[in-house]
C-alpha cells in the first residue's frame, strides 16, 4: 500500500546542520533516541545492522504509535554508531515528519522542485558543495545532507538522510548512506 501521510498530519521538525533533526541530537545515545521519540508519540525496533556500514553499527525504527497496521512502516531511521552514539537520521517520504531547513520543506516534496530550491538555498548562502551527481540526488558536504527519491506508486518524494559529523570515518555524505537506505525505493 503506497499510503501518504498528509502535511497537516505530520510532525513537524527543524534540521539544525551537523547539530539536530528535530527532537534527534546527533551523539545521542540510542536511549536518548528511544525516549526523545516516544515524547514524539513514536514506537521503535531496535536491531544491530546485518550489514554494518563504516562506523555506523546499529539502526533503530520508529513508526508512529497510532499508525493502522498498513502503515506501521518506519517513518524515521535513527543511525548510530559502534559506540553508541547516533550518527545519521533518514526520515521516510511517505510517512515521516516534515523537517524544514530555514523554512525549506524537505520531506515529501517532488525531486526536481526540491532540489532546485536547494540549489538555490546554498547558492544564496554561498555554499559551493551542493551537487546532484549521476543519480540525480543533490547532496550538501556543508550541510550533511542527501536527499533521495522515494517512490509512492507511480510518483517519487523526497527522502532525506541528514548526518552527523564523519570525516573520521567516510569522505563524503554519499559515503555514509547504509546499503539499507540504498535499498529503499
């Protein structure tokens, strides 16, 4: 089922760069998540990745407490690393909560529109890092963001995946995106 949640019923969150997702501090521990999530009315499953990526070892899934079964997805993936603390945030297209950059929607959003804005969000700031390679996802180093297609039947929205600081242990946003994020369409 290729069900949407509507803008008006989504949480909404601020993206603080390199800092914060909403109520989600990066260096938090897994508990910390688990427990800022729930004040959020969000119900999680905790699993160490089969395949650990870098250094990020253990992932956890949050879906919102009242969701029908259908839509008992995972709106937010919380990343974190070998030693507990969390590293990446990717929020779901379909059903995750809105999260805003100075005012630019980020979730949810048609591909092209939203990275046109983004584009033009860094250029007015200066920043020179805001690419799209091949694929087509635009992604900010300055940032520590990525921004992927998610399909919703026969249309895409946006994903995002934001993270936290890893120039100890990948070279770009694209290098800390898990296998597992690449696999969800």
């Amino acid at each position: 089922m290729w069900s949407i949640v509507d803008d008006a019923e989504r949480a909404l969150w601020r993206f603080a760069p390199y800092e914060a997702v909403g109520p989600l501090r990066f260096g938090m521990s897994i508990g910390e998540v688990a427990t800022a999530m729930d004040a959020e009315g969000f119900v999680s499953s905790f699993s160490y990745m089969d395949r650990p990526h870098g250094a990020l070892a253990q992932d956890a899934g949050f879906h919102y407490k009242d969701a029908p079964l259908y839509m008992g997805e995972e709106a937010v993936t919380a990343y974190c690393r070998k030693s507990g603390a969390l590293a990446a945030v990717a929020i779901d297209a379909l059903r995750g909560p809105q999260v805003s950059l100075d005012g630019l929607r980020l979730i949810g959003r048609k591909p092209s529109e939203l990275s046109e804005q983004l584009h033009e969000y860094a250029d007015d700031r200066g920043m020179v890092d805001t690419v799209s390679p091949v694929n087509g996802d635009p992604r900010s180093e300055e940032l520590g963001l990525l921004i992927r297609a998610q399909r919703a039947g026969d249309i895409l929205l946006t994903r995002a995946f934001f993270v936290a600081d890893f120039q100890d242990w990948a070279y770009t946003v694209h290098d800390c995106v898990p296998v597992h994020e690449w696999e969800i369409r």
